[in-house]
C-alpha cells in the first residue's frame, strides 16, 4: 500500500479557478456578492491578492465583463467547469439576443423577474463551453434544467395527450423548441435527424453535430436576407442530379410562401415565421424526402461548398470532430475534477497567473478545467 501525504500547501482545481475568480473580480474592481466576499475561500483569497496587486490600475467593468463574472461565479459555487480560453466577455456578448427562443418573451436584465436573459449550457453533461451556450429566459432555463431532446418530446406528447396547459411553465410548443435546441448538440442518427423539424433557429455560435441540421438551417436562414431568391437558384446547382434538385424545389416552394405571408414585418417577424413554418406536415415530408436522399457526408460539403461561394448570409465555421468538444469535459459531465494541481509557496499563485495580468487583457486559465 501507498501512501500519499497532502499538506495544506496543495490546491485543488476547484480552489485554483475561485482564487483566478477572485482575482479577475479585482481586476475589473468589482466584489463578488454577499456572502462570498467575506466568506473564507479561495475566491476571497484571490479578491485581497488582487486588490494589492492592481490598487487604482483596473479595466472598466463593461456589461459583457459583469455577465462573465457572474457566469464564472454561479459555475463555481456548482462545481461547473467553464472553458476560459474562448468563453470570454466579447463572446458572451455575441450569444446576446432580444427574445428568449423558447418562450419569445422580450429578454430582461438583472430584475429578478422570470425575463432576464440567463445563459443556458444546451447540451447539460457538458460545461460552459464555446459552443454549448444559448441565450435564453430564466422561465425557459430553470424549466428546461438538466432535461435534453428526448425528455423535452416527451413532456410535449403527455402535454398533448392529455389536459395540461404545460410542464413546468412551458407549453408544449416551447418544449418542442426545447426538444429542437437540444437536438443540436446531441449527435444522432442522419436517418432520425432528417426527421427532425428547424422549429428553433440555431443561436449565434451554437455547434452543430448533425451535418443534415446544418443544412437544413443553412437554407433556412437564406430567407433572413435580401436576395434569397438568388442565392437558392445558386445553391440548387450545387446539389448533385435532377432527382435531388427536384426534392430541393418541392421542399422550398412548400417552406417559401408560409415564411412570407407571416413575415410582411421583417426582423424577429421573419425569423419566427421561418420557424412556425416548420410546423406544417408537408414542409417537414418534403423536407425528409429531399435530405434522405444525401448522406450526412454530402450534407456536410453542401454547406461548405455553399460557404465558399460566400451564398449563406451568416458566417459558418467548420469544426473537426476531435475540436468540436474541447473543453467541454464530458468525461466528468461538466463538472470541474476534484484533483490536487500543485503544491504552492506563499507566492505561486500569484506566479501562476502570469505577467499578462498586468496588460489589461481577460485572464485565460492556464489549467484545463
């Protein structure tokens, strides 16, 4: 047998990002909320060194920073883990929308009201990584909590089946997005992907595993802008034979005019009635017919041939399979390992963080979390 002595100079992981935490609260001259402030921890060890570290030399703490603060905050009181090298203000920022994509309600902020805007981890066994966020209602997020896209179809058929106004303050329409959001980030079948109707547009910088939803957001979203009409003639020439092409065309005049009769507004009008559209049995039958006939391979190239010649009109990357989950520890269903790091002098957590405190940039974690 072997026997290991830990003395009180190791530090956990979890205790390493409370003390980064604290840190970067100082950095930005903020205090974490009562009582974790003044409650002995790693947090509030990182809050002192910081403050004598920066005194008067802090970074203006932007609306995008506070979100991040208080995002790492929650994920580590829960023991989530957040990936900090691309999970930073400027990209919480741009998951920021107006609506909830669940309920549709207009989003608020910090009034404790069921409206504020939360960010919501889609994919549950999974922490705050890039691409794994949407933006959504606290209703929807405290409703949707660790259920994924089998437990959502479900709530809507015993909503449907029966008298229920809804499940736990959603109806059943909002679960069948629920269902769709969390689709997106559960690989599947291409056979049972293809089945599946688009009755929730991607959010910014959500990942995509099944190349078919890839696809069929893709053209789904040429109705956002301008000029679809064009870019649909261009898109059909790139599907390969007539049998294709003619499934494309019955698909798209099935979706095309329930989009525009209800979408005469622009704007979020539009984006809903792309989705509402969905809803319609022969739009999702003609849609299966046509993407049943490529494989999830050519479904794939479709959208990168398609980006290339520049006919979408948002902006798609492309992942390899062994990146698309970085960071996201799925091996410890997103929860940040109880492992000792280090053993630390009274002075190497603050070596640890690095000389780039001091030039005014977010800190990234320099361990993976």
């Amino acid at each position: 047998m072997t026997t290991e002595l830990i003395t009180a100079n190791t530090v956990t992981a979890h205790e390493h990002i409370g003390f980064e935490l604290g840190w970067d609260y100082a950095h930005y001259r903020l205090v974490p909320p009562a009582p974790y402030a003044q409650e002995p921890s790693a947090l509030r060890n990182g809050l002192l060194a910081g403050q004598a570290a920066f005194g008067a030399r802090t970074l203006p703490p932007t609306r995008p920073v506070r979100k991040w603060l208080q995002l790492r905050l929650h994920a580590w009181l829960r023991g989530r883990s957040v990936e900090l090298m691309q999970v930073t203000p400027h990209y919480l920022q741009q998951l920021d929308v107006s609506h909830c994509p669940i309920t549709r309600v207009s989003l608020s902020s910090a009034t404790l009201d069921s409206s504020d805007a939360s960010v919501d981890r889609v994919r549950n066994d999974a922490g705050y990584a890039a691409g794994n966020l949407a933006v959504m209602s606290t209703k929807a997020n405290h409703a949707k909590a660790g259920y994924g896209f089998h437990d959502a179809l479900r709530f809507v058929k015993q909503i449907e089946a029966g008298k229920l106004g809804g499940i736990d303050g959603l109806s059943a329409a909002q679960w069948s997005r629920v269902a769709v959001l969390c689709s997106f980030v559960e690989p599947m079948p291409h056979d049972d992907a293809c089945l599946i109707p688009l009755l929730v547009l991607p959010p910014n910088r959500l990942r995509l595993f099944n190349p078919v939803q890839a696809l069929q957001a893709f053209i789904s979203q040429q109705l956002l802008a301008p000029g679809w009409s064009h870019r649909a003639a261009r898109f059909e020439t790139l599907l390969p034979g007539k049998p294709v092409r003619r499934a494309f065309l019955t698909f798209f005049h099935a979706l095309l005019p329930r989009v525009l009769e209800a979408s005469r507004n622009g704007g979020l009008q539009t984006r809903w009635a792309i989705e509402d559209a969905w809803r319609n049995p022969l739009v999702l039958k003609r849609w299966t017919a046509f993407a049943r006939l490529l494989t999830a391979a050519q479904c794939e190239e479709l959208v990168a041939r398609a980006t290339a010649r520049k006919l979408g009109s948002l902006r798609i990357q492309q992942l390899p399979d062994d990146t698309a989950t970085e960071g996201w520890n799925l091996d410890s269903r997103g929860y940040v390992p109880h492992a000792v790091l280090m053993k630390r002098s009274p002075r190497s957590m603050h070596a640890a963080m690095g000389e780039g405190r001091a030039s005014g940039e977010p800190v990234q974690a320099s361990l993976p979390l």
